[in-house]
C-alpha cells in the first residue's frame, strides 16, 4: 500500500479488553515510572549511533514482550542492556505537570485526555532500525489488524511509530515501508499530527523530536500480555524490578494506577 488508508474504521468487533481487566483488578506494585529515563547502553554498539524510536499497536503490554525478544535476538542483548520500556506517545499536550500517566483514581496527568497513545520505546543502533521495524509490521495479521483488535480499541491504542525527523526523514520511512511490504503490504501510514484518531491498518509516524515517548509506571514494565498464552516467565517479570534497582527503569510520582497512591 505505502498510501493512506481512507481512514475508514473498522464495524465493531466484541471482546474484552485489557482497561476494564485493569478496573476489575487493581493490582499495581509500590514504585511507579517516569518520563525521563537513564537507558543503558550496549556496550557491543558503543561506537554506533543510536536513536531514540517508539512503535505503538495496541496494548503495551505484549509489544514491550515482542521487542525484547528483538532486542535480545537482534542485539545480542542482556536484560541489563535492554532498552524496550512501555510508555506513551503521540499527544499534542505533551506531560502534565511534569508527568504522563496512566489511568488512575485522581485522573492525574491521565495519559488519555492527554492524546497519548500506549508505545513500546527502545534505543537501539541508527543500522538496525529496518530490523526493528521488520518486527512491528509482523504484529499485525494479513488484514492489518493489530493483536488485540477486538478489544482494546479507540486513540489510546491507535497504531503509530516515532523516529527522528518523522515523515520529513527519508531514511526511517523508506524503511518502515519496505518493512511493510516485505511483509505483506497489509498497512497505510500517514503523517502524525497528534491526538490521532484509532483507524485499522494505518500507521500515524511521528517526529520522536516533537513527539517524545514518556515511559510508564513500573507495574507497567514487563507485564503479562492480556491475551490468551502470552503468560510470561517469572523471570521476564522480574526485569522490571532489577532494572528498578540499578537506577535504569525510571520513577516519578505518578499514582499507583486505579489506586490512590
């Protein structure tokens, strides 16, 4: 495709969804996220550029999974090394009072009114880009729709991605597209222009400059997927808290999700 969609939305699909599991337990851990974040550096890409990117496609949730696999796969990285952190992007607001939250109890700094969209954010090597971007476009299936489609749905969840330069940076778009067609041609994309609307099969891209992701709280990071078999190791859950320690996840003073704290 490479064109825009006609923006036609999707007819109604059923399901549940990750927010209403959200509202029903309000299970959430001591320490929440930041928007300002100390990556870590891989130590085999020291001498490479690196660029700060993000890929939005529904829940965050089983993203953040699939692009640490890229990570460790692609880069050869540890989870000391890990880059990927759930978070939120694409609004025209930008934070409030210094901070992007999830939904919670006070509506505080609530990432949704906002215009923000749940992104997966990485740090990764200018050369690998295409690599990634190879992995977002296997997100979706053969008719464009993202995993959890029939759930979780509207602005909050619209599918888009932030580079350098957005669609003025040749470089990154031409390989988004290439990406795309290399797998199947099933997805649009069209120039962000924030607080986007929700629309199957089309990508908004993202200036990561006028855009910036903002990383979401810790109870976030590493999660569970929502959907069916995307329970994960312990130990990928517990990535969340060692990088918490080492100072590389990031905190602020955003509320403990639905719970007032």
């Amino acid at each position: 495709q490479g064109q825009v969609d006609p923006l036609s939305q999707t007819a109604a699909h059923q399901g549940g969804s990750r927010r209403s599991f959200l509202g029903d337990v309000a299970a959430g851990l001591a320490t929440c996220a930041t928007t300002g974040l100390a990556l870590p550096v891989n130590s085999n890409a020291a001498d490479e550029e690196l660029i700060d990117v993000y890929f939005g496609c529904g829940c965050f949730w089983h993203v953040q999974h699939e692009f640490v696999e890229a990570e460790r796969r692609i880069l050869n990285r540890s989870d000391d090394e890990l880059t990927a952190r759930a978070g939120y992007a694409g609004g025209k607001a930008g934070a409030l009072d210094g901070k992007v939250c999830y939904h919670n109890f006070n509506r505080v700094s609530d990432y949704g009114p906002l215009g923000h969209a749940e992104v997966v954010s990485l740090r990764i090597p200018k050369s690998s880009y295409r690599d990634f971007a190879v992995e977002y476009t296997k997100l979706f299936d053969r008719n464009g729709f993202r995993p959890d489609q029939a759930g979780d749905r509207g602005s909050e969840y619209r599918n888009l991605v932030g580079f350098p330069g957005g669609a003025k940076s040749e470089v990154y778009l031409k390989q988004l597209v290439e990406a795309s067609q290399e797998n199947g041609d099933k997805l649009a994309f069209a120039e962000g222009l924030g607080d986007d609307p929700d629309r199957r099969a089309l990508v908004f891209v993202m200036d990561s400059g006028l855009y910036p992701p903002f990383v979401a709280e810790q109870y976030h990071q590493f999660h569970d997927g929502f959907a069916p078999g995307e329970g994960y190791p312990q130990s990928y859950n517990d990535i969340a808290i060692k990088l918490a320690k080492a100072g590389t996840l990031g905190k602020s003073e955003c509320p403990n999700g639905m719970l007032k704290v």
